[in-house]
C-alpha cells in the first residue's frame, strides 16, 4: 500500500484477453484503434510520446507489441487476423489455438 508522500513510480500494465471469433474479431478492432491513437504503425513501429507501456511491450527489434492473448478451437480465426491489417503487430506466442489434424 502507498502513503502520502510515497514517490515510488507506479507501473500500470494491462494483459488483454481475446476469446473466440467474436472476441478476436473486436479485439482486433481495439488494437487497430488503440495502435492510431498512440502512433503504432501496423509493423509495431512507433512515433509519438505517448505512455505506450501500459499496452505493449517494446521487442529487442525496437517493435511494439500488443500485451495481448489470442484464444479461439478454431485457427482460421487466427488465420483471419494475422492476414489483417495489423497481423504483423502481433508475435506467433500470442495465439493460442487447437492444431487440427
């Protein structure tokens, strides 16, 4: 717990959740919209000054990230989105999907 007078830095960090078509398919929405709010091309290149941190993580390629989980049974959703406009944004790890067979 912080006290008055506490100057400790707080480090705000958000993990999000997609699951299933439709959640995918919002999430990726939100990516896209919250990408062009803080200067993050479809690459994961950034210009601006914004407090990304709490959405990305910046790679070793100097790329952002979206702190993000991609779940769905079925891979074409996940087909669906790394085809998309901001599928490079995110990294192979971030999708969790059943392999078919």
């Amino acid at each position: 717990m912080r006290g008055k007078g506490d100057n400790r830095a707080r480090h705000e960090e958000i993990v999000h959740i997609q699951a299933g078509q439709c959640g995918n398919q919002i999430g990726t929405k939100f990516w896209e919209v919250i990408s062009d709010e803080h200067g993050i091309d479809p690459a994961g290149g950034y210009v601006g000054d914004s407090r990304i941190n709490v959405y990305y993580n910046e790679s070793s390629s100097q790329k952002y990230v979206p702190r993000a989980a991609l779940v769905d049974l079925e891979p074409g959703t996940m087909d669906s989105v790394r085809s998309g406009p901001f599928g490079q944004l995110f990294r192979p790890d971030n999708f969790i999907f059943e392999k078919q067979t």
